[in-house]
C-alpha cells in the first residue's frame, strides 16, 4: 500500500487500523481531520505563499514528493514542482537554483538532523537562492514529512510555524526537531 497525497494517507491509516481495532480509529482520524482544518484556516487571508523545497535525498538531489507538496500547501507554502501526489523527484540543482525557494527544509532519509543545514551552501550557486541568503536552510526530523502517521501533522505545523516566523510575523520557532544554519558558517 502507498500514499500519495494527505486524503490517501488518512485512508491508508483507517485502513491499517482496522486490522488493529483498539477502540481508539475514530478519535485518531477525527484528531487528523481537526488538526488539517484548523491548519489550513491558521494561515492568513491572502498571505504570501512562500517557495519551500523540501530536500529528501541529497546525492542525487530528490525533492519530497507524495504527500510533502500536499502538506507544504495546507501550510501556507508553494512546493517545489512535484504535484501533489508524484512519487519523489529526481531533480538537478539547476532547477532548484531556478525554482529559488524562500525555505529550505532538509529532510535527507535517515540523516535527519545529523545532516548540517550548512551542507547545502556546498552547492555551486547556492548564494543566489533567498533561502540561503536569508538564512532559511534548516535540517529537519525526516520522521516529521517523511512518514504516513499522525507525525505527518506535527511537521505541518512545525512547517506553518517556520513560515509563519519568516513570512507572517509570528514569533520565532524553537524545536527540537529543526538545526537552524550557523549564521557565522554561512557568511564565510
């Protein structure tokens, strides 16, 4: 079984519970349904949308596909150009560099927040995206975009959060599922 987009996450996970009646199915799907609701009506009326790519592979570069670009717009985001619902992305830094993304999220298989955001100024013509210029490349628990469970919406609002900080003038985001990249690494 595989997920493409949030709706066929949420049936994958009544699904599987199912199997595994513990009583609890309806309060975790009427939990999912709440939590993407209240996250979508957070974002602000005609706010901006910023550009975030989300990294899940870094050799060859791959952009999170499936459900991320899904999730990045019910943030309050404007994905990389995987549709939702695209298996993960092979792309070349050429057409990341030309998608100029505003975030940068890191979220490299089993790297996790083991992977330095600072890694990704290693990239020929990284100083002319915004993200990096601006200091928005942060590493981020891959077991927060990468997985079909109920974490799929703490990386949500986690994501909202970061926008938020960075686009609507909330206040700023302190995680521990985030490495924000060192300002004196990246000036260098």
């Amino acid at each position: 079984m595989s997920a493409d987009g949030l709706d066929q996450v949420r049936g994958l996970m009544a699904v599987l519970m199912q199997g595994e009646s513990t009583g609890d199915e309806d309060a975790v799907l009427l939990r999912w349904d709440r939590g993407w609701a209240a996250l979508e009506a957070a974002v602000p009326e005609g706010a901006v949308r910023p550009r975030v790519f989300v990294e899940e592979w870094a050799e060859p570069p791959m952009a999170a596909g499936a459900w991320v670009p899904d999730l990045v717009r019910r943030a309050g985001g404007e994905p990389f150009v995987a549709p939702p619902g695209t298996s993960d992305l092979a792309v070349s830094w050429e057409e990341v560099l030309e998608f100029d993304p505003q975030l940068v999220l890191l979220a490299v298989r089993g790297q996790g927040l083991q992977l330095a955001p600072e890694s990704w100024m290693t990239i020929e013509g990284w100083n002319r995206v915004e993200a990096a210029a601006e200091g928005r490349v942060l590493s981020v628990d891959d077991s927060l975009l990468l997985r079909p469970t109920l974490r799929l919406l703490d990386g949500a609002t986690l994501l909202q959060a970061l926008i938020g900080e960075a686009f609507w003038g909330w206040k700023s985001v302190h995680h521990p599922g985030i490495r924000r990249l060192d300002k004196g690494k990246r000036d260098n």
